[in-house]
C-alpha cells in the first residue's frame, strides 16, 4: 500500500526544501502542488494503516490511521491548500518552508501512533511555526516569537518527561487513552494543554498570533490548537476536568476578546473560545462529543482560517489592525467584507453556516449527558461570540465611522482562497452530512430541526438587539489588557535577571577575589626577584651556623629524649 | 587490528607533519590524510568488538602487577573513539581552511599537535584501567596547550596559562592521588563493569573518593573548576571545535562516565553520601552556565558556557546511577558532539567570513551566508536537544535516567535547562535570518560564505546530527551492551 | 674468565688510574677522548655489575686479597650498583654531549680538565661501591677536591666564589663525617661496614654513638643539600661549566644520599639509628620545608640554572621525604627518584647547557623565542620539564607514584597533599620558562641563535627518551630501587 | 476589478437601506418569539426548556450581562496604556505583510 510508505508528512516536509531555492512562478507552482499532492495522498490513507519501525531500542508507530486522526489529515490537507493559496504573492521562501513544515508536523501529530512520533512532530512544530511569528520583522513579534518559542519548549518538556513517565510506568509508548493515571497523566496533560490555549497557559496564543505575519496567522491558527485538541481527544476522552476547563476557556476567550483592540488578537482569543468547546466535548467523552469535537475542529479550521485571512487582508491592504483606526473599509474592500461575514456566520453558529453543524453537537452532547451549568454557559458564551466576531469587529472595521482610509480590494489570490474557505462554510452549513460521514464515530444527529433553529435565531437576535442598543459603548479602546502572560513578562523575567545577577555577582566577586589574591601574589613574587633575595648568596657564617643549629638540635633531641 | 594501530597513527602522523615542516603541501597532505586511516582502524575495531565481542586487549608495559598500560575496545570508548575519529575527519580541513584563510603562522606546530591530541583522545577511549586513561589524559592536555595559546599574544598566553593550569591542578592534585588510593585499597585499576571499589573501600572513604575524582577530571568542568573553558576561547576556533566537541571536554565526560561505571560501579555510587550532593552540584552546572550563556555577547564565549551546561548533562547522567541515564549520558556525548562543532565550525565561518564575533553583530548575516546560518540552526537544535536531531535521544535517556532515579528535581532541571538553552542558541539565529542587516555598512555587502574548505565539513556535521536522528539505533546498542 | 666480581673495581680504578693519564695527553681531543672511553667502560661494567647482583645477591671483592675486615673491602648490592649504574650512565652520556661546551667554556689545559672530572667520578663510584666507611671519607674528599676545581673553572669570575664556599661547606661536611667516623672507630675498633654493623650492637647505649651519628648525618646532609643547608649549591651549580653542573646534578647529591642511607640503615641499623635521633621527624621537617623552600625559591630565580638548581633542592626533600617515612616503600621510592632524578636533571641542566653555550646567556628574560629558533633543544628542554612536573608517561611520574603511593600506606595522607602542591609548583616554573621560550616573540633587537649541531642533540635526547623509557618500562628501575630498599633495610626490620 | 465593483454596489445599496433592514430584524425577532410561544416545547431535559422565549430572554440579558461584566474586568483590573510592555517600535506595518524582502 502506497501510503505506508509515502508517510504524508514526510512528503509534506521534504517538499518543503524547494521552497527555500525556487522562485517565482515555479515556488507558486510547487506551493499549490505539493498540498494537493499531500491531500490526494491522505485521500489515499485506509482506516487502520499503520506503519511499525524500530529506532534507538523503541518500538515506533510512526503511521496510525483512523476515524479520529483522518478527520483532522482530511482538514489539515485542506486548510494546507487554502492556506498556500492566501500566500500565494509573498514573496519569502523562509515563511513557506516554514508553513509547509508546521504542516507537516500537523500532520504527523495526529497520524502518529506512538508517543516518541508524536513528541518528534510536536518539537518540529514548535520549532517551524516560530518562524511564522518571526518572519513579521518586528520588534514586537521577535519578542513575542521568543516567549511563544519559551513557553512551547516548556509544553515539550513537560510532555517529553509525561511520556518517560508513561514509559517507566506501563512500559508502553502506545498512543492511546490515558488511563493509568498518576504523573504521566498529568504532565501530558498539561503539555497538551498549554497546546490548546487553555488557562492559565493560553496566553502564548493571543500574544504571538496577532504578531505573526499575514499569510502565518492562517497557518497558525489551523494546526497547534487544533493538533492539541486531536491529542486530548486521544488520550483523555471523558476527563472531568476538561469539561469545565473547557467552558471557562470559551467564557475566558469571549471576556479577553472583548477587551482587546487589535482585530487579530480579538480573534486570536475566539480560537481559545472554540477550541473551549472542543476541550469541554472530549470532557464530555461521549461518542457524540467527541465526534462534534472532531466536526468543530473542522469547521472551526475553516472559519477560523476565513476570518483571519480577512483581518490579515485588511492589516495587508491598511497596514493597521486597530479595531480604533480603522472603519468604512466596506466600499473599498467589499469582496473582503462579504467574506469575512461568512465567517463570522460560521463561528457563531447562524444556521446555513458550518458553525451550526457543529458547536451545536457539543451544545447537544452537554444537554443529552444532562448538564445544565455547562449547556448555559456554552450557549452565553456563544452570545459573546456573536457579539465580538460577528457584529462588533465587522461593525467598527468595515462600516461604523469612516477612517479615512482608502485600500484597494485584496490580490485576486487572497480573495480566492477566501472565496473556496467560505464555500466551504456554506457547503458543509447547508449539506452536514459530508462532514458527519468522515466522523469518528457513526452519528445520529440532525442541527437543522425546528427546535435547534429556533433556539438558535433567538439567541442570534436578541444578541444582536442587545449589541444594537448599545452600540455606543462598545467600541475599541486604545489600550491593552493584561493577560497572565503578564507574570512571566514582568516579574518572571525580572526574576530570572535577579537570579542572573546574583550569579554573576557571586562568581565576579568571587573570581575578582581570587585573582586580586593572585594579583597580589605575583606582584609580590616579582617584588621579590627584582629585590634581589632570593637571587642573594648567603654568607658563608650563615652557612655554618645553620649546620651548627641543625647540628644541635639534633643532638639535643637525640640525647634529652 | 588493534587499538594500539589507532592510538600510534596520529602520532605518527604528528611525527611526519612535523618533519614535513617547512615543505607546506606535504605537510597539508599529511594532515589530511592522517584521519582517514585512524577512521579506519576504528570502525575496524568497532566491527571486531560488535561481530566477535573481541576487546582486543593489548598490554603495552607492566609496571608491576596489577598496574600496567593496557589498551582495549570497549563499547562505551568504542563510542568516543567513533565520535572523535569521525569528526577528526571533518575537523582536518576546516582547520587547514580555517587557519589559512585567517592568515595564522606556525601551521607545522598547529597540525601536529592537532593529531597529537587526538592521538591521546584515543588513547583514553581504548584505555583498559585509570592509569593509561590518565596518562593520555595528561598528554592531552599538554598538547593542546599550544593549540590555546597558538597566537601568541598576551590575551591567549594568559587564557592558555589558566586552561593548562586548572586541567594540570585538578588533575595532578586530585586525579593522581584519587587514583593512586584506589590502587593501594584495590590492587588494581582496571575497569570493569560493576566496578572495583564495592566492598573494598567503606562508602564512607568512597564519598570522599567520588568527590575528588570529580573534580580531578577537570575536563569535564564542573563548577568551580569551569573557568578553563571560557578561558580557552582566545583559542583559534578550530581548537575551540576539537576542545569542545571532540577531544578535550568529550575526554572528560568520558572519563567522568567511566569512572563512574567501571571504577564506582552504579550500585556502590548510590551508597554514597556525596552522590546526590555531587548529582546536585552537577545540576547547578547545567543551569548557571546556561544562565551565564544568555548574557554572553561574544558567541564564542557563549557557546563555551554552553559546553559548560552541555557537559554537565553526561556528568549528571553518570551520577543519577542508572542505566537508562548512563546510556543517555553515552549518547549525549555523541551527539553533543556533534551539534557543538556544527556551532564552533560556523562560529569560525562567521568570524574568518565576516569578522563577526558577536551574537549582537550577526543581525541579517544569513542573507550572506544562508548555509552557514542553517546549519548554526540544525546544530542548535541538536544542543537544545529537539527532534528531528541526534540530541533528542540523549536527551530521552538522560530525562528517562532522572525519571527512573526517581530525582524529580533533576528532571525539572532538564526542563529548565532546556527552556535557557532555547533562550541563548535561538538568538543568534533569530538576529541572522530576521533582523535587517546594519544600514551603510560597506564591508557587510562584500561578506560572502566562508572558502569551501570550512563551508563543507560543518555542512556535514549538521547534515550528521539530523541523520544521527535515524540511525540512533546503532550507537545506542553499542551503549546499552556496554553499560551493566 | 674474568669474573663480574673481579671486574667490579675496575669501575672506580679505571678513571682514577685514567684521569692522571689524561692530565698528560696533549691537546684537547685525546684527553676527552680518554675520558669518554673510561666512563663509557665503566658504565658497562656496572651494568654488568648490577646483572650479577641481581643474579647472585651481594658481590665482594677485597683488595689486595686482605680479608675484611683489616683490608678495604667493595662490596656490592643492588642499592649500591644501582646508583653507581646512574653515575656511569650519565657520565657516559654527557662527556660526548659536554666536549664542544669545554671547549667553549675550558679553553685551556683541557687534558687537566678531564682529569679531575675522572677523578671526581673515580671519587664518586668509590664512595658507591666500597665497604668501608674510611674508605668512603677519602673518596669523598677526593670527589669534593676535584669538584671544587672543576667547578672553579667556570668562565664567571663568580664560579671561583661559588667553590671556594662549596670548598668550605664541603670541608665541614668532611670533617663531620671523619668526626663521626672516629666516634665510631674509637667505639668499635673497626672500619668496615658489614663489621661494623655486627659490633656497634654492644654500643648502642653509648652517648658517643649518639653523637656519631649525628655527626654523619649532618654531615652527609651538607653533601646532599638537604634544606636547611643547601646553600652552597646552588651557585655551585650557577657557575660551574655546563658539562660539570649536569653531572653534579644528576650525580651527586644522590651518591651522599645513597651513602647517608648505608650508614644510617647499615652501618648503624634502621632500628637504632631512628630510636637514637629523631631522624624520621627531622627529616621530614626538613625535607618538607626543602620541598617548598626549593619551589617557591626556584619559581623567583631568573637565571635558569639557579632556577633548577633550586629546583634539586626541592627534588632533594622528596627523595628524604622517603626515607622519613621508614617503611619499604618509602625507602624504595627515594630510591626511585634518586635515579630518576638525576636523569630528569640531567637532562634539563644538558639542554640548560645548549642554551648557555648558543645563546651566551640563561637569564630566562634573554630566552624570549628561542623555541623557534631552536626547536630541539627547548623541546627537549620541556619534555625534560614534564618529567620534573611528574606528567605520565615520565620517569618523574612513576618517582611521585611510588612516593604518594608509599605516604597512604604509611597513613600519612596530608604528605600527598603536600607533595602535590610542590609538584604543581614545579609545574609553574617549569612552564614560565616553556612559554618565554615557545609563545613570546623573539626581541627584535636579540642576537639571533641557531640549534646546536646533532653531537650535543642527540645525548640529551638520549636522556630524555631515558626519561620517557623509564616512565613506562619501570621493570628496571622499580625492581632496582625495590632491591636496593631490600638490600638496605636488609633483615626486614621496616614495615 | 469588476466582481469588486459589482460587490461593492450591492453593499452600498443594502447601507442605504439600513432602516428596511432595522424593521426586517425587528420583525424577525418578533416571529421567532411568537413562534416559541406557540410551539409546544419539544425538549423538557431542563427545568427552563419549557418557558417560552428562554432563550432569547437568556441572550438578551446574557448580553447585557456580559458587556456590564466586560467593562468591569476592563477597566477595574486588565487596562493598561498600550505601550504598557515597552514602547513598540513601529506601530503599523508597511502594508507589505511579510513580503518587505528588501535585502
């Protein structure tokens, strides 16, 4: 079978390398080429390959397909080529090998069936999506790329030893559920974690992603939260914790994005938000959780990606990303607009759109399982979704009060690989049943009852009606909100150049202490050379009277004793 | 085939190069051809030890019983003999190209001391007991005290007298009498798996013992006798590649590994009550160096404090007293190895390239010199110790090691370490690939990669450290064979 | 078939019939000629010697066939042939090396010069090998003579100075020794050692036996410039002629040495000799104190030959160091670093001498590059140096393994220490001079010099592969100094 | 440009008729409450499920709850000047993306 040997992500990471040397039209071919290659050869993928090898005393799986991995190489693949289509005009061959690579080991994450294979991806991925902060040539984003790269080599540490852990303790590096509990199960945990933006390790994600360039952000958005719920899913289906983990983080995305000003970080926190639906459905662990986890890791891929790839538009084409500057962008970027509605529909769940289909499982999933709290708060959370996405960040970027500036419309490109994210949307909102095929597990749920739409128009309304009502107070401010990333930017850092110059202080004081001594040492040798005592001859009288003394004492010892 | 071959061949060709002194192409000739057939007779002796499991012992001289110079392959040498013989090769041009193009005098004296210490490097992976290990191990350290000093100015004379005096003080003030305490309470200086000193000296003795031997290999720098590496920067580069990534401190480790397994043995090590303090001292190494790295502008310097916390790795992996450990710290030297030349040869690139010493002066260098950048970048992957790089597993091992030991502390300190690691090796790369070049800079417009002959050998090294990734398996068998 | 034994007197007759031959050859190439010959002979003959002794135990030969213990006897063990193999070895060794150095330095009346060498090495085998404890004092006064003349002919006005207070010290030392040696005679009736030895039991209460030994032992502690009564040697070795200062060196301190040692352990026994006098505690006191003196003063020398005459001193307070451990090992591991000492200096006083004679100075501030310009003979110099430093593979090494080993035996772990310290010590002065010579550049304004031809290359070199030899092929010397430790202590009576 | 052009007009058609649309929702929420209220509930798994128009009720105020708690957490503890970290170098990107390889 063709696709045990041609692992999609190494095909993926070694067509990268022509990235870096090829130019122009060739790069632009390639760049579509390979991400249709790679879907073809996912589309290739049968439920249940594997691929076994042995390396450095370890028994690997290096290849593991089924229900749950296909469903996010399927989207992974996709969003690959919407993706390479938005960037298509940049012109920076670090930014796509980086890209192609963070796919790559995207895609080797969730098709990995042992731990080491997933740990060696999760590292690559780290290491190759950095670059797509970086290669913003900022300030701001080296800084930022720094303490995404910090708090990344910590989340792979933490599962590096999660996974010895796991190792010493069962003797299996199986990827599977985690049941055996313990250290292992929580340090993993942890690492996936920090992965999925959940609180308190989010704040990596709405510091780095709006500093990543354009075309990075898309990229960016697709895969590290989106592997990270794959993971959970995997290893901690049914997890307390991680229901109400993931509620506060939809409440806790919606609050901060909010707050915020810049319309790539506004959105940056929705990814935390819905990838809080995800988390709080593999808590839910049910079959129908899970498979609405898996479905919503796939629309949300798409609308996320559509959404970004309209602020990313507009940074492009006004050079400002301020929900303050900006307005009245509709006359000239209207394709733009249109576009990033039909995200912002899918995201809040509007009926038509491929949002409905899925949050809606999760929602469902919550109420079959008979949880109040956390059906309420999934649902208000939604009504801040709405609020922000939908109705204020379109309200004050494209219409509201006229900025002044005068864009031109995005590049034909953009606008296309826009277009195809947002048909998408519609396709899978109108015709579910596509998405619900490829599912993990069978599922018996229809979104579009009267109930479902009905409940759902409602909230979409009446959230409307509240916003419209209030419309005066909720513009962007001009100002930025501290989020927990805080304590490690202001007081982690100043401890850790506390501790830095203690050090220095002690091994300077200590070594100048030393050398001052030694200094004065040799001063004090060379004082003696050049003073002529050691170099003097001893009279022939002091000769004798040390032979008399030694003599003496001798003689002394020898015969008083 | 016998390691006695691999030992006598750079010594002879120490011998000829400095005869062919004054007749420059033969002397080049001789350089380079010196490593080819050492990397024979090692991967020789590699094949005879793995096939037959012949050691291939060869007992040189007899001093009296039980105290003689004997040589023999065994696995965990066998590794450092790989490791030193194969980057031998690569280090040979660089070296010739290194120093050509940076205009230096004295090449007879350099090349010849060059194969000197890796002659003794050999010697002191083939050793069979502490005594032939420690006389190669003085022999390298006196040889290579003309490498540091080599340029001959006040600066190196000075960085050179503190390298030969702390490897000389620790070694012949602590090593020497450690070992010839061991003699007197044993009756022999063999090594042999499980160690020699169970049951013959009381732990308490053997607290005292651990600690001295410690501290007498220098080489491996443990803090406070660390200076020497930071001090031997005023070297070329090429010496500060073959001291910080082949012989000098890789001699070190490997001494510190095998004392520790052959002469302590694992089990005997946990009954000491300095075990934990030394394991401890260890793992403060490993993250004051990795804190003095980050503020180190000169890159040099800052790759030397990164040795420092590199080194303190194996040390730690040999004292955390299991065999998972042991292997990670066996591996850890292979492929710390190889991701520390990578950043030395490109360091030596940068500097004879661009006149570059500093990280802070390295803003936008990979437009001129992308290769040399990208393999910094691979080289410091694998010293960070992420896939898809060798240093992965020893990283695996070291942490798995720690985890077993059940010195969780120690394991938070892998994490730590690893997060600083990050923070010192990414910058220069950030600087290089994403920082605008500085503006009216005419000279910068004409830098250009370094000649073929330093430009190809650190291609292949960081090409080395990713395919170390793949066939890891080897050289962890080879370990594990070895290690009780 | 001439016997070994027979053979044996030969080692001191020969030069002493030699040498007053030589003063009357003519000209400058037969007298050196002679010489040569003569020690290369006898370095034959003792190396024949020290085979017989180790095939047959102790060798006797009396002379003019007067039983012992009316007539000189020479008798011979391993402790004695042993040294008298390093006087011969050395001497063989450095007079091919030595000639273009006298005839730079002794221009004149070379004939009378290598007389009075052969006689000081006539004195110096004589004081070795004979049994008799008269006997000794002669030859120790017609080594000394001779020394005080040879050294009188250094090229410095100074050296006529250094050996009129060497003369001094030396003639008290003499004088301490014919003191002690009457003390002994007028006790016991007899001169001769092995007879000595079995009469001085019944006199081992006697205050003047006491005093004998005091006597000796002082006496002898001049000749081997034991701390704190060095002070003769080092300008002594400062100014004499090369040839005389590296044969002095590497012989004869270590021959008072070996002879305090026979008096001491034979003569008067291990087992009254350090009940009598503190010996054991005065001698490591001093010892100890030569060890840093000697150091710490050769580290502040500028002269390179004052440096390593110090540095002897210090070399001095291990071999001592030995011995006040009284145990075997001790005594076999002063006796180890007797001979490898005194090719390790040797060796470094021959190069010293190549330097003094091509750069016409050995100011260590006048050295400044002269590593490039004479590669062989600094390289020899430095590896000379690693033997001092006691740096494997060398014979210094093996000396201070013996030594540390011997000190934790005798659980006295805070000798190792110090015995490290003064070795690093030696490594500080050893290196200052490898490093003004390797790595500083040559002054522009410095004469420039060339290597020395092959003629004086290859017998330090010979020394120095010795050192090297002996640092890894110890069956030799270990086994010598061992049987030498054995034969001295004799009955056992050390631990 | 002219699926631009075409756009653009269609959205500047549908601004001017900003007021038409304001009814259209109005209506639109009206209908859907009605209809909530006619139609029996189909779900009763929470107490709530059977109060007519819950969840536009719920939106509403949830809404108005949310921008309240919003504007607290803003300004009572998470504002700060936007240069608060250190002064960004240059705010505004020179509307090139990443593609500003100039080198």
């Amino acid at each position: 079978m063709l696709a045990e040997w041609l692992h999609p992500a190494l095909v993926l990471a070694f067509g990268a390398l022509p990235l870096a040397v090829l130019q122009g039209r060739a790069r632009q071919v390639w760049q579509l080429a390979l991400p249709l290659l790679v879907l073809l050869l996912v589309a290739g993928l049968e439920d249940g390959a594997r691929v076994t090898l042995e390396l450095a005393g370890l028994e690997l799986v290096p290849l593991r397909a089924d229900g749950l991995s296909l469903v996010f190489a399927w989207i992974f693949a996709l969003i690959l080529v919407i993706g390479n289509i938005f960037a298509l005009q940049v012109d920076d061959g670090a930014q796509h090998v980086a890209a192609t690579l963070y796919a790559a080991s995207g895609l080797g994450a969730v098709l990995a069936g042992d731990l080491i294979t997933l740990y060696v991806f999760w590292e690559v991925m780290m290491i190759a999506s950095v670059w797509l902060i970086w290669r913003r040539r900022r300030q701001a984003a080296y800084n930022a790329g720094f303490r995404y790269l910090i708090v990344h080599a910590l989340g792979g540490m933490l599962l590096l030893v999660g996974i010895i852990a796991h190792w010493q303790g069962t003797g299996s590096l199986a990827f599977d559920a985690f049941t055996a509990g313990g250290a292992a199960f929580w340090l993993i945990l942890a690492a996936f974690l920090i992965n999925a933006a959940a609180p308190p390790l989010h704040a990596w994600l709405p510091d780095a992603y709006p500093e990543a360039t354009v075309t990075g952000t898309v990229f960016l958005s697709a895969f590290t939260t989106k592997t990270a719920v794959y993971v959970l899913a995997r290893g901690f289906p049914g997890t307390e914790l991680l229901v109400w983990l993931g509620v506060f983080m939809t409440l806790y995305g919606v609050t901060y994005a909010f707050l915020v000003n810049d319309i790539r970080r506004l959105l940056s926190y929705h990814i935390m938000s819905q990838v809080g639906y995800m988390v709080a459905g593999v808590g839910l662990g049910s079959a129908l959780a899970i498979s609405g986890t898996a479905a919503h890791a796939f629309t949300h891929i798409l609308y996320k990606a559509l959404l970004l790839m309209g602020a990313g538009a507009v940074l492009q084409m006004t050079g400002r990303s301020k929900l303050t500057e900006l307005g009245g962008l509709y006359r000239y970027m209207p394709v733009t607009f249109l576009l990033y509605m039909v995200g912002g529909l899918s995201i809040s769940a509007f009926p038509l759109f491929s949002g409905f289909v899925s949050k809606t499982m999760i929602i469902e999933a919550a109420a079959v399982d008979g949880r109040g709290v956390v059906f309420l708060l999934m649902t208000l959370a939604g009504v801040g979704t709405f609020m922000s996405t939908t109705l204020k960040l379109p309200w004050y970027t494209f219409l509201g009060h006229d900025s002044g500036l005068r864009p031109t419309e995005a590049p034909l490109n953009m606008r296309l690989a826009m277009g195809i994210a947002a048909l998408l949307c519609f396709l899978i909102g109108i015709m579910p049943g596509w998405l619900y095929a490829i599912l993990p597990y069978p599922v018996d749920y229809n979104a579009y009852t009267a109930s479902h739409l009905l409940k759902e128009m409602q909230l979409l309304l009446f959230t409307g009606l509240a916003f419209f009502l209030l419309l005066g107070v909720l513009g962007g401010k001009d100002k930025l909100s501290l989020d927990l990333d805080w304590f490690y930017r202001v007081p982690g850092w100043r401890a850790l150049a506390g501790i830095r110059n203690g050090l220095a202080a002690i091994d300077g004081g200590a070594r100048a202490a030393f050398m001052r001594r030694f200094h004065a040492a040799e001063a004090w040798a060379t004082h003696l050379r050049l003073s002529d005592w050691p170099l003097r001859s001893w009279p022939i009288g002091s000769m004798a009277i040390w032979t008399a003394v030694v003599l003496a004492l001798l003689l002394l010892a020898g015969l008083g004793g | 085939m016998t390691p006695m071959v691999a030992v006598l061949i750079p010594f002879l060709g120490a011998a000829l190069i400095g005869l062919a002194a004054h007749r420059p192409r033969l002397r080049d000739g001789i350089a380079f051809a010196t490593p080819i057939p050492l990397f024979l007779t090692v991967v020789g002796l590699a094949v005879n030890r793995v096939a037959d499991g012949n050691p291939g012992t060869q007992r040189l001289v007899e001093l009296v019983p039980g105290l003689d110079i004997t040589l023999a392959v065994q696995p965990l040498g066998l590794t450092f003999a790989l490791l030193a013989a194969t980057l031998y090769i690569v280090a040979t041009p660089y070296a010739i190209g290194y120093m050509k193009a940076g205009g230096y005098g004295n090449l007879a004296r350099f090349m010849a001391c060059y194969a000197i210490a890796l002659g003794a490097a050999m010697g002191i992976a083939f050793a069979e007991n502490l005594l032939t290990l420690y006389l190669f191990y003085e022999i390298l350290s006196v040889s290579t005290y003309p490498l540091v000093a080599h340029t001959g100015t006040d600066k190196a004379r000075s960085g050179a007298r503190t390298y030969l005096a702390l490897l000389l003080v620790t070694s012949v003030g602590l090593m020497l009498p450690g070992m010839i305490w061991i003699w007197q309470a044993t009756g022999t200086l063999s090594f042999s798996s499980g160690g020699i000193l169970a049951g013959q000296v009381p732990p308490a003795a053997g607290a005292l013992l651990l600690v001295v031997m410690l501290y007498g290999i220098g080489k491996a720098a443990i803090m406070p006798f660390h200076r020497w590496l930071p001090a031997a920067m005023v070297a070329p580069t090429p010496v500060s590649a073959l001291l910080h990534a082949v012989a000098v401190v890789k001699a070190g480790v490997f001494s510190v590994l095998t004392v520790v397994l052959y002469i302590f043995g694992l089990d005997y090590l946990l009954e000491l009550a300095t075990q934990p303090f030394m394991l401890y001292i260890a793992v403060f190494t490993m993250l004051a160096a990795s804190l003095v790295a980050m503020h180190q502008d000169n890159l040099k310097a800052r790759l030397a404090y990164s040795t420092v916390s590199q080194l303190a790795y194996i040390v730690t992996g040999a004292l955390l007293a299991t065999e998972l450990a042991a292997i990670g710290g066996g591996l850890h030297m292979l492929m710390h190895g190889f991701g520390k030349i990578t950043l030395f040869f490109c360091a030596g690139a940068i500097y004879v390239a661009s006149g570059i010493n500093t990280v802070s002066g390295m803003d936008g260098l990979a437009r001129r010199m992308p290769l040399t950048m990208l393999a910094f970048f691979i080289g410091a992957l694998c010293v960070i110790g992420l896939p898809p790089t060798g240093g992965f597993w020893s990283k695996w091992y070291l942490v798995s090691g720690a985890w077993d030991a059940g010195h969780y502390l120690v394991v938070g300190a892998f994490m730590l370490s690893t997060l600083l690691n990050v923070a010192y090796l990414m910058p220069p790369v950030m600087r290089a690939f994403l920082r605008p070049p500085p503006d009216n800079d005419p000279a910068r417009l004409r830098v250009a990669e370094a000649p073929p002959l330093c430009l190809i050998p650190l291609l292949i090294t960081a090409a080395g450290t990713l395919v170390l990734f793949i066939v890891a398996d080897p050289a962890y068998q080879l370990l594990a064979g070895g290690i009780p | 078939m001439m016997q070994v034994t027979d053979l044996m007197p030969f080692i001191v007759l020969l030069p002493l019939i030699a040498g007053p031959v030589c003063a009357l050859l003519p000209g400058r190439g037969l007298p050196w000629l002679l010489a040569t010959l003569t020690a290369g002979t006898a370095f034959v003959l003792a190396a024949l010697t020290l085979g017989a002794v180790f095939d047959g135990g102790t060798l006797r030969y009396a002379f003019g066939n007067w039983a012992p213990p009316i007539g000189i006897e020479y008798r011979v063990d391993a402790a004695n042939a042993f040294v008298a193999l390093l006087i011969t070895g050395v001497a063989a060794v450095l007079l091919p090396w030595g000639r273009p150095l006298v005839d730079h330095e002794v221009p004149e009346r070379q004939g009378a010069f290598y007389a009075l060498f052969l006689i000081a090495l006539a004195g110096l085998l004589g004081i070795t090998l004979t049994g008799d404890v008269f006997n000794v004092f002669v030859f120790l006064e017609i080594s000394s003579l001779a020394t005080y003349a040879l050294i009188a002919q250094g090229r410095d006005r100074r050296a006529l100075i250094a050996a009129f207070r060497y003369l001094i010290m030396g003639t008290v030392g003499a004088t301490f020794l014919l003191i002690g040696i009457a003390f002994i005679y007028l006790l016991t009736g007899s001169l001769n050692m092995a007879d000595l030895a079995e009469r001085l039991v019944a006199s081992e209460d006697s205050r003047a036996l006491q005093v004998a030994l005091g006597f000796i032992v002082v006496g002898f502690s001049i000749k081997l410039a034991l701390f704190p009564l060095h002070h003769w040697l080092p300008n002594a070795y400062t100014y004499a002629p090369s040839l005389i200062t590296a044969f002095l060196a590497a012989t004869a301190t270590k021959v008072a040495l070996y002879v305090m040692l026979r008096f001491i352990f034979d003569v008067f026994g291990p087992a009254y000799s350090f009940m009598a006098l503190p010996l054991s505690a005065g001698f490591m006191a001093l010892a100890i104190g030569g060890m840093f003196a000697g150091s710490w003063l050769a580290i502040l020398q500028s002269n390179l030959k004052r440096m390593l005459a110090y540095s002897s001193v210090a070399q001095v307070g291990y071999m001592v160091l030995g011995v006040s451990l009284v145990t075997l090992g001790g005594l076999s591991a002063a006796f180890l670093h007797l001979f490898n000492h005194g090719l390790m200096k040797a060796a470094l006083f021959a190069s010293a001498g190549i330097i003094a004679w091509r750069c016409g100075s050995v100011r260590i501030d006048d050295l400044r590059g002269i590593g490039r310009q004479m590669p062989w003979t600094l390289t020899a110099f430095a590896l000379a140096g690693l033997s001092l430093i006691g740096i494997p593979p060398t014979a210094g090494f093996i000396s201070k393994w013996y030594l540390i080993s011997a000190a934790i035996n005798a659980d006295q772990l805070w000798l190792v220490i110090l015995i490290l310290i003064t070795s690093l010590m030696a490594l500080v002065y050893i290196a200052r001079v490898v490093e003004v010579a390797w790595l500083q550049p040559r002054p522009d304004d410095a004469p420039t010099v060339t290597e020395a031809p092959w003629t004086l290359l290859v017998p330090v070199w010979l020394l120095v592969a010795a050192n090297f030899w002996f640092g890894l092929d110890t069956r030799l010397t270990v086994g010598a100094a061992t049987a030498a430790a054995e034969a001295l202590a004799g009955g056992g009576l050390l631990p | 440009m002219n699926a631009v052009n075409i756009t653009a007009k269609w959205l500047e058609a549908l601004v001017k008729r900003g007021r038409l649309l304001r009814w259209l929702m109005l209506g639109l929420m009206a209908a859907v409450i009605v209809i909530d209220i006619l139609k029996p509930a189909k779900y009763s798994r929470f107490p709530w499920d059977g109060i007519p128009a819950f969840t536009a009720l719920y939106a509403f105020a949830g809404a108005l709850v949310l921008i309240g708690l919003y504007k607290a957490i803003g300004y009572g503890l998470v504002y700060r000047r936007a240069d608060y970290y250190g002064a960004a170098d240059d705010d505004n990107d020179n509307a090139s993306g990443g593609s500003q390889d100039a080198g």
